[in-house]
C-alpha cells in the first residue's frame, strides 16, 4: 500500500481514498468472516491509547502485528475491526489497552511506537511515503465508536460487538437494539464576495492561523441550509448561493467535513462567541497568506480540507486573470 498524500485514490482531501475493498457481504456471514481472520496474510493495526503503532525506524509505516503476538482468544478478549481487505490480504484493527502492561511492552520498542493520527498525518502528507492514511482514520474511528458505546442506547443495557466490529447488539434479549456506527455531519464553507473571501479563527486555533467557518449540522437541515445559518450565526453574514466543493473524512472523533463556497452580501462581520476573531481578506493578501509572506497570518495545513477550499478558490481567480 503507498500512501496517497493529500489525495486519497478517488481525489479529495487527506484521509479520503480509502483503497480496501471493505467487505460488507463477509460481516454477516460469520463463516467466511472467521475465514480471513484465519488467513495467514492477515494484518492487524493495533491502537494504544487509539494511537496506531508506527514503525519510526525510516520515516513513519504502519506496523502490522501478526496474530501469533497476541493472545490466542484475541478476538474475544480485545474489541476488533474487520476493516477489508486489498490483493495482499485481510487487515483488521484491534484495541490494545484491554492487554496488560507486560504485553503491550512487547509489542512496543525502541522503533515500535504508539503515535497520533495527526501528527501521522503531517509527517506523511509531507514526505508523500508510507501507509494509506485513510485506512488508520477508519481504524481510529471504528475503534472508538466501539469504546464509546458500550451500553445500549434505548435500554442502558450492556452491548456486543457483531457484524466484524461494525455493529453493536444489546446484549439484554427483550431488546435486542442494533446500533451502528454513525457519522457528524460538518460544513465547512468559505464565504466570497467578490475577489473577496471571510476567513475567522477559533481560540484553540494555532496563533495567527485563520481558516473558513465551520459548523455541525442539524437535524432536518439541509447543506445549503446549515452553510447560511452558520455563517448568519457566527459572523452575521447573509447567504446568496452555496457551491458543493468537496468531503473530507475527519477522525477526531468521527466526523465528515462537508466543504462548500458559500456566495455572501459583502458586510462587515459580526462574531459571536465561537469566534476570536473574523476578517475578510482580498486575493492579493491571501495569495501572500498561503505562501507565508504575510508575517501575521496564516491558514491550515496542507491535510485540511479548510487549506484546499482556500486554494482551490485562490487558484480559480488567478486562472480567470
């Protein structure tokens, strides 16, 4: 597997291009379920403290463990993932905290280390080499859905993994609820007007950084509808037209960026409290941003659909000019 860079397989931003072909049909049929994970090609991603372990000995590449290093009753002893398989085989993720101490050390070493997704991410996006990062986000999150959700939503009875890892069962049978792993919706749009574009900044934002404005969906709300009421709510502006840009897979926890161009009435920004700070910046300052010559302020990285609804609305400018 080689990593896509800031592209996944399909286009898109970092974390997308997912290569496996994830085997929906194998989750429900448990013979040919135990079959892969029988096989002897089988790759498991192990996560401490949901950090997957990387081999750091040049640059960083996931570290496969092999089934024979963990416990023999591995598959009911740790929560697991069945996350597909590509021509080299099958690849689980499995969830190292449930071993003890002794065995986690022996799994670990002086370059078998247990490290972030984004600092993975960075790394990697950088030196365009190692493993796909779209499948250590899908690890990450489906390892996480797991270990928050394991009482049962409608009875508060305790729940069982099926379907591979990508369901859970209550496991009280006068409930017997399926809950499944769900995904928060979030726009993300740069609003424009003109040669024009908004950019705010949140205070856990790295100093000096300004990125589009971003916000959960609600219920019953379409795209369109959740980029105007963000953009009414957090800088009081006022929406004409909304533009589908792209989708970025986000796993912290487990959200999906859903990028947009939003076109706006050209005011001055009135910021509520979710925002620090908001400016409108001309093309010719945020030509400078991007590349930093600005000195004061700076945008996303490059792994952050917010760095590419930027660029990409910066470079259409520049192609009409």
């Amino acid at each position: 597997m080689v990593l896509t860079g800031g592209y996944g397989k399909f286009g898109g931003p970092f974390f997308a291009g997912n290569p496996l072909d994830r085997g929906d049909g194998l989750r429900s049929n448990e013979a040919a379920l135990q079959k892969c994970l029988s096989d002897s090609r089988l790759r498991i991603i192990g996560l401490r403290d949901l950090k997957p372990l990387m081999n750091v000995a040049k640059g960083l590449d996931v570290h496969f463990i092999t089934a024979s290093e963990l416990p023999a009753d591995w598959q009911a002893r740790l929560p697991w993932v069945y996350l597909g398989a590509d021509e080299c085989g099958p690849i689980t993720a499995v969830d190292l905290d449930a071993l003890d101490q002794k065995m986690i050390d022996r799994l670990l070493s002086d370059h078998i280390k247990a490290i972030d997704l984004r600092s993975i991410a960075m790394q990697t996006s950088a030196d365009n080499d190692g493993q796909d990062a779209s499948i250590l986000a899908l690890a990450k999150a489906t390892i996480d859905w797991h270990r928050r959700h394991g009482f049962c939503a409608e009875c508060g009875g305790p729940t069982n993994s099926q379907r591979g890892g990508f369901a859970r069962q209550c496991a009280d049978a006068a409930c017997a609820a399926m809950h499944f792993p769900r995904t928060d919706p979030v726009v993300i749009m740069l609003a424009v007007h003109g040669d024009q574009c908004l950019l705010g900044r949140s205070a856990h934002f790295l100093p000096g950084v300004y990125s589009a404005l971003a916000g959960f969906m609600e219920p019953g709300e379409s795209i369109e509808e959740a980029v105007a009421r963000e953009l009414s709510e957090e800088a009081g502006l006022t929406t004409n037209s909304v533009r589908y840009f792209a989708s970025q897979p986000w796993p912290f926890p487990s959200s999906l960026m859903i990028g947009c161009v939003a076109e706006v009435d050209f005011t001055a920004p009135v910021i509520d409290d979710e925002l620090e700070d908001a400016r409108w910046f001309s093309r010719k300052d945020l030509a400078r941003i991007i590349i930093g010559e600005h000195g004061e302020v700076a945008v996303p990285t490059t792994i952050a659909i917010g760095y590419q609804l930027i660029k990409a609305w910066l470079d259409g400018h520049r192609d009409k000019n």
